[in-house]
C-alpha cells in the first residue's frame, strides 16, 4: 500500500533565504506523525507546503502514489484538509453553517449542501460532540469550542488525511488535551491519518506514533518517542539539556536549562563581511 | 475512510433559532422597501396622496398627478433603488473577499475613477454630456483593473489591494481636484453629480440601469457559494477546494459592474455599500445566501428613503441625495464602530 504522503527533496525560501532545503517525509496511513523543531525551523511551511497553500520550489509530493502537482484542487481536498492555528475570528455562522461548508469539495458548482451531505454533516457535528452547539453561533463560542467546529469542518470533508498546525496553541491546558484527544479518537476509530506540528514535546511523545524533528528546514532525527526522547536529541535539536523519565512507556522530559555555546562564533565572521 | 452509519437528525436540524428570525428579517425587509416606493411616490413638493397615487399608477389619465407620479416620481424611485441595489450588493460582496469591514466599491478605485472620467467629460468636453454614463463606466471598470493589476504578486492578496486601492484613489482624487481647481468656472455643474444626486432621474436612465442590475443579480447568485469560503480566510478556502484568487477576481469584477453601472447614472453616491452590508449582517450573520439578497433589499431602500427625505426636507431645494447619505450615514457608522469597540 502507497503512503498517504510523500515528500522528497522539498525546498522553500523567502526571498533568496532557503527555510526548507531538502525535506524528505513519508507517512503511512493511519499514522499520527509529529513534526516538532525550534522556531524557524521550517515546520510549518512543510505543512503549507504539504497543504498545497504554498508550491515549494522543488521537490514532489505524492499522495496515495499520485503526484499531488497534478491533481485538482477539489480532488485534493476530498482527501486532505488542514487545521490552521488560527481562524478568522470575527464570523458570525453558526456552527452548523460552518460545518456545511466542508462539504464544498464534494459538492458540484451548482450544487448545494442536501440530503446525503447533510448526513455527513450530521456525522461530522457528532463525532466533534457539538450537537447541542451547533446553532450556536461562531462569535458566542470559547476558544476550545471554536477550534472543535473548525475541525468538525475539517472531518465533514471526510479527509484520509488532517493536518494541523499547532492547534492547541491558545488553548487552556484541558481544552488542550481534549481537542489531543479528540483528534485521536479519529485517529484510531476513523483511521485518519494525521500530521501535526507540535509545540509541546509531552504532548508529542504522548500521542504520536512517530516524530519527526526538523532543524533549518530538513529532517535530523525520526523515530519512536520512546527511542528518540533521549538526553542528546534535545541537546542536538532544541539546544537544552534535559532530563527524560518514563511514565508507563511514554517518555516525559523535564527542560533542565539552555546548553552553553561558544559566545557567538558567527558574529566575527559577519563582521568581517 | 469508511463513515459510520449516523441516524440523520433532520428534527435537529429543523430547530435552527435563527430561522424566526431571517423570515422576518427577509418580510419586514422587503414591506419596508414597498412602504418607501410608496412614501417616495407621495411625498414631495406637492404632496399626493395615496388612493391618487393608486389611480395614478393604474390608470393612463391626462390628470397632475398622474404626470407627476408616473413621469417624475416613480422613474426617480426606481432609478435610486436599482442604483441602491447595485452598490449595497457591491459593497457587501467586497466586505467579504477583502475580510474589512471598511470595504465600500470606493476602495478598488470604482468612484474616483468614474469620477475623474465623468469630471473630464463635463470640464473638458461638455458637448459629449451623452457620453458621461459610458465614460463614467469605463473609468470605474479601468481603475478597479489597476488597482488589481498593481497588488497582483503571485496573487492579489486583500491588504495589496486596499493599499493599492489607496494610493490609486489619492492619484486619481487628485486629478480631479486639479482639473477642478484649473477650470473653476465649469464646477458648479459638476458639484450634483460628484456628490451623488437624483435629480431629472427619468425612465431612459432607469431603462439603461435595469439590464446591469439584473445581469449582476444573476451573476452573484453564482457567487454566493465562492464569497461564503472566502471569508473563512484565503487558507481556510484553498483548504476547501476553492479556487480562491479566480473566486476574488470574479467578485471583485461583479462588484466594479454593478458599482460602476450605479455611478455612471446617479453619480458617486457614498455609504449605502458600506452601510447597509454592515447592518445587514448584524441581523442576519455572515451567511452570503441571506446577507446579499437582504443588502440588496436594504440598499434600495435606503437611497429611495434618503432621496425622498432629500427632495421633501429642504423643498424647494432638491438637495442631492448623496450629501444627505452622507451626513446620515457617518454619525450612523461611528455609532456602529463604537458599538463594535464595546462589544
């Protein structure tokens, strides 16, 4: 069986700037792989760019075997979707309203959201466990709740694959976990694959399969949390020492403080530029 | 992915709180719109009342008031109302591809470049006073395609074109100015128009609006499902299969028709597409299938009101209705920003 996604040799700049240089990835399905990395790594562009929102300068993206340059955006998006880290904020929708819309890449131009898409809909709105909410609108909504109907519109495009780009962000620490939760129970019972971009590396050895650590736009280590959460991979990656534990076979780490550098090597030789 | 079987909750569905309140919405929108046709065909310099504006409209006599009501008032209306239409449709869809609610056909350069066009005509070429609706129009269409045309950088993304919009408004309000300025003697004729006005409105001005109102009605029933992702973010819509710089330059194209179509025959009448969109959507939500058809409603409305308010109040002057949309229309909106700011 072909991946859900395959990235290789994948590149990226703003300007002249690489921030994805080299980028291999390949996903199975039913995987919930982690990218994880320091800020400006590149870890979310990757996502962009495996969203389709921006076309990386090189490199190809298979989907299912099928070259996604090739595909149309419809297509693309009966198999695929993304949740962003944050929404436009200020629609007034009800929740239901916004869930009707993931139903758009499966709808004709002329079409409208009936009948069978209703029940997906129905579906969606169930699985996310906002049927009470749903015609509540978006604007009288918290933050946990809002992000939930956002993925309820996600799932009613009934995607193989979800993206998320570090949505748990703004979020309190139990609306954290259940939207982590929530996200596994499609995982596991709706057998979605999912690709997310995590902040919190817990979180990630937690509920990942497989992580993935990116450092100036390329991959330097993979693998199991529980075979990669070792001292020197946030010593490597990160620039921390830690300490690691194991909680019943998930690996917890305890940030200990910042590994001392050489004071600034780079700054002489810009100078001498 | 296989989709368990889930028992379709129509009932569920059914128990949306907002329907009450959109079927009223939709009702008292369009009595209010036929209260002002009516108001509007009464009121004026010589009041008429309604039971002879009935016979006047239904019967063909020789009588004042049918040649009042049906040769100057109701071309008038008609004219201001279709006008209404096509600015507040206008305005509503551009609030919502450039996610601003300051978004008004004026920020894509449709009234400063029919107005520069329509400036030329009567400053410079008096004697092609027929020409001025074409010249209007083409001024309009020529300067939202620039604007376009300047922010387009591997897409044309909403803050490129308002900045772009910007800089091509101040460029061509300018010009006018300085056209103005040099042959100030010829500005007292184009003062009405560039305020916005409805005076002499007549049935071939009406005749030569309804085709651009009605093709344009059309065209955004076909838009109402691209403008609804649109204003889910441009990332939220390519997510969703939308072809979103193709959907952003269809609307704003609509947009400039219909806006440009209203200016070339009323003039540049300001705030009903920045207005009534605003209002709309504070009653009924964000949901293009009723905020477009309701702003159209409620911009018809608007400018018959406004005109009827300005041809009565200040009898016998028949003060443009643009000045007095204006004058209404500002304190109105500050008070929605305050509110907005509360909130």
């Amino acid at each position: 069986m072909s991946d859900a996604l395959c990235a290789s040799d994948l590149k990226y700049g703003y300007r002249s700037e690489p921030v994805v240089d080299g980028f291999d990835l390949s996903v199975a399905p039913g995987e919930w792989l982690g990218i994880v990395g320091p800020n400006g790594s590149g870890k979310s562009t990757v996502l962009r760019m495996l969203a389709r929102l921006v076309p990386p300068e090189r490199g190809v993206i298979m989907m299912g075997g099928q070259n996604m340059a090739g595909m149309n955006t419809k297509e693309i998006a009966r198999r695929l979707t993304m949740l962003a880290q944050t929404q436009e904020s200020s629609l007034d929708i009800t929740v239901r309203e916004l869930v009707r819309r993931g139903r758009n890449p499966h709808l004709k131009w002329y079409e409208e959201c009936r009948g069978k898409h209703e029940d997906v809909v129905d579906w969606a709105l169930q699985v996310t466990s906002l049927e009470s909410l749903q015609h509540r609108s978006l604007l009288e909504l918290s933050g946990g709740e809002r992000q939930r109907a956002w993925l309820a519109m996600c799932m009613a495009q009934s995607p193989e694959t979800l993206l998320l780009d570090e949505p748990t962000t703004y979020l309190d620490i139990a609306h954290q976990l259940e939207l982590m939760e929530l996200i596994r129970r499609l995982n596991r019972e709706q057998g979605i694959t999912v690709i997310m971009v995590l902040h919190d590396l817990n979180q990630a050895a937690r509920y990942c399969d497989r992580i993935v650590a990116v450092k100036k736009g390329a991959v330097v280590r993979e693998g199991r949390p529980s075979e990669l959460f070792k001292t020197d991979f946030f010593r490597d990656v990160f620039g921390i020492e830690a300490k690691v534990y194991d909680d019943e076979g998930v690996p917890v780490y305890l940030p200990c403080g910042v590994v001392r550098q050489q004071p600034y090597p780079e700054k002489a030789s810009s100078a001498a530029l | 992915m296989a989709i368990v079987a889930w028992k379709p909750a129509a009932a569920e569905r059914a128990r949306n709180p907002r329907f009450i309140r959109n079927v009223t919405v939709c009702v008292s929108s369009i009595a209010l719109l036929l209260i002002a046709v009516l108001v509007g065909l009464m009121s004026g310099s010589i009041p008429i009342p309604a039971g002879e504006v009935w016979t006047a409209l239904l019967h063909a006599t020789d009588t004042e008031a049918r040649q009042i009501v049906w040769n100057l008032r109701l071309p008038r209306i008609l004219t201001g109302m279709l006008a209404g239409i096509c600015l507040a449709t206008a305005g509503a869809f551009l609030q919502g591809v450039f996610r601003n609610p300051l978004a008004d056909p004026g920020i894509i350069g449709v009234s400063s470049g029919g107005g520069l066009a329509a400036v030329v005509i009567m400053i410079l070429f008096p004697e092609q006073i027929a020409f001025l609706p074409i010249a209007a129009f083409t001024g309009a269409l020529t300067a939202a395609i620039v604007v376009y045309a300047l922010s387009w950088k591997g897409g044309a993304s909403p803050l490129r074109l308002i900045l772009a919009g910007v800089a091509v408004n101040s460029l061509l309000g300018a010009a006018m100015t300085a056209l103005m300025i040099l042959n100030s003697e010829k500005v007292q004729a184009v003062l009405p128009w560039m305020s916005g006005s409805l005076n002499g409105r007549s049935w071939p001005h009406f005749e030569t609006l309804l085709p651009y109102t009605v093709i344009g009605m059309m065209a955004s029933i076909f838009l109402i499902k691209q403008a609804n992702l649109l204003v889910l973010g441009d990332d939220a819509a390519k997510v969703l299969g939308s072809k979103v710089e193709a959907g952003r330059l269809w609307i704003i194209l609509l947009s400039t028709f219909m806006a440009g179509a209203a200016i070339s025959i009323v003039g540049m009448v300001g705030f009903v597409g920045l207005v009534v969109p605003h209002i709309v959507r504070l009653l009924v939500g964000s949901d293009y299938r009723l905020l477009l058809p309701i702003s159209a409603i409620g911009g018809g409305m608007l400018v018959i009101a406004a005109d009827t308010a300005a041809r009565s109040w200040f009898d016998p002057i028949e003060f443009p209705v643009g000045i007095l949309l204006a004058l209404l229309g500002a304190p109105f909106f500050l008070y929605l920003l305050r509110r907005g700011l509360n909130r």
